[in-house]
C-alpha cells in the first residue's frame, strides 16, 4: 500500500473566493504513483472549505453570492473573542470542507464537469489544504 | 488489500427526485469480497448528491421541499451560459455530494435508520455515481 | 494493513447540542497503532452530524442559532409518522453527517484550530458513531 501526504498553501488576495486546485490535486497523485485507490483533499482551517462544481465563473459568483445570503455577514457571539469572521466559519459548514476523489487507472476518475475548488470565506493571510493518498 | 470499482447509472424520469440505492451499494460491496473497509459513493454530476438519511416518504418530501427554500429556483449568472439549473448545482452543495460507509464483518456498518439516496435535482437525462471500495 | 472500528455512545442531556470529540478520536487512533492513514468519523443517527470546527463556546452558540434558521423546527410531512423531529434530520443535511482525518506521524492531521464536534439535534436518547480508521 502506498500513502503519501502533501499540502497546499493558500494566500488569497481577496478575502473570499473559489480557487481552481484539480491541477495540484493531479500532480500530487501522480507523483505519489497510486494508480488505484483515494485522495482526501481536506481544508485545514476553520474559515474554508472544498466544493466539487463546475468550472463556470458565473456559477462561481452564484455560488459565493448564494452563501451570503444563507450565512450572512452579521454580528455573531463568536465576535466577542476579537474576531469579525462569523459569517466564514458558517459557510465552511454549508459547503463542508473536504472531499474524497477517487483514482482509477492513475487518473481522478472524477465526473466530465468535476472539478475541485478550495473555497475561501476569510483569506489574506496563509493558510494550508492537506492532502492524504492512499492505495497500490 | 482489495480495491474495486463501479459505477451506477442514473436517468431518472422525474427531474428532481431522491432515489434509494442502499441495495446498489451493498450488492457491490459483497461482489468486491471486502470484509473489512471502506465504500466511497459519490455523485460524477455536478446537479447531483448523496444523502444518508431515512426511508420515509413524507421526509424524503420535506427535504425535496427545504431546498427549494434554501437554494430556490431563481435567475441565475450560470445561466447566461444557456442553462437554467443554477439552483441544482447549490443544492448539490448543500447535501454534499458523496458520502463514505464503513464495512465491518463484511456489511455495510449503517445505523439503525441510515439508508443511502441519490438526490437529482437536474435529471430526465444520463448520469453516474462512483462506487469505490478500499478494505480487506 | 491495519483496519480497526470502534464506536462512541452517546446520550446528550440537552436535545440539542455541541459534544467536543477530538480527544476519543486521537485515543482510538493511537490504540489502532495506524502511523498513517484515514480514520472516518461518521454519526449513525439520522438526527445528528459530525462538524469539524473552532473550539469556542460563542461560535458554538452561534452555529446551533444559525441551524434554527436555515433548518427551523416547523410542521413537516414526517410528522405524520408520529415523530416531531424534522427539523433535526434537516440539520443533519446541512452540517453532513461524517468527516474524514488524516493521519500523519501517528497523529490527526488537523489545522491548528481545527476540532471535532459530534452535532446532536435529537438527543436524550441513546446514539453512536461509528469510527473506522485505515492504514499502517
């Protein structure tokens, strides 16, 4: 059995926005040389999240305009420790912040409109997605 | 370490629907030989999902109905593309499109009421689920 | 390979709550023996979710406020089978019912503030999740 660990890191020049990552999620399985098996792609702090979508940037705004409207920007108990981050943390939940992919014959055996986005709901500073690979 | 793969095929007649697959699933599992492990099962459609939730007709309305509430049908930046089911590819975000099941003693490890369903929420056409099983 | 189950009993004073669970998950990896690998944390009641999120009492609040309304207690279909928890079902869709943890070096591969959560929405009454953890 083969398991490999690698991690992405994340700066955003925005504070939200979706991030295009089925190209890093590739190299790293390819590299790891599983050709059967999984990879977790999981996002490691508690303001982000992973969605699976469409590579549509319409779609991307729906997406992000959507998640203010079901976890708005508002005043929250959470904002009591200093922080004005309420609203990410809700929308980490929501989208939920990780993804299995499976790998057959070597390649993602996503969907033909699959594609993996990180999903940043309070960025501009660094963060990290970890991914764990698994399989022959 | 075994490690198998299949895929359902899904053209449901209604467009948006909840279809029961546990039988699917576990008819899978018990041809892989897996005794041990773990089943991913993941919708390849970005207007689909999957839910782990109860075999109760009046509910599986009550969760169709809530998300037409929280991801309504509506104008939406994707469909200046031609389409017109922005709201599937929200509600697909808020199921979640995959789920993971346990295999223990060579069965699906489910709770008492756990059932899995395929939600479509753009359907009347051609689609796919993975089935990926990973164990002993 | 190593694959091992285990399960955590529950029964929540409160119907519905926030139950910290980090510290039985990293037990139960570190009695696996499993250096690297997954382990999938998954509640088996249909009432009840698994949120990997900040430990902080404000944001706690916030989150079980926040589910009361995207999710509200309200006349459901369901309701009809007798039960009055439709609600909670709802909830269980909207923070999904399962997470995965890498593990790394013998420990959970968390994000600095990340922490596990078994969300009850139903509760005073027995319930399990079920832990499965793969590897070597």
């Amino acid at each position: 059995m083969i398991i490999k660990t690698d991690y992405i890191f994340m700066n955003t020049e925005k504070r939200k926005c979706l991030v295009h990552i089925t190209d890093k999620v590739r190299d790293f399985v390819k590299k790891s040389n599983v050709k059967e098996g999984m990879v977790l792609v999981s996002a490691m702090h508690i303001t982000a999240g992973i969605i699976v979508n469409d590579y549509e940037e319409g779609l991307w705004k729906d997406i992000m305009d959507w998640l203010e409207r079901v976890a708005p920007v508002s005043d929250y108990l959470h904002h009591n420790t200093g922080e004005d981050n309420g609203d990410a943390h809700l929308k980490r939940i929501v989208v939920h912040h990780q993804v299995i992919v499976p790998i057959t014959n070597g390649n993602l055996d996503l969907g033909p409109w699959e594609q993996i986005f990180y999903a940043e709901f309070d960025g501009q500073r660094k963060k990290r997605i970890v991914l764990k690979v698994m399989g022959e």
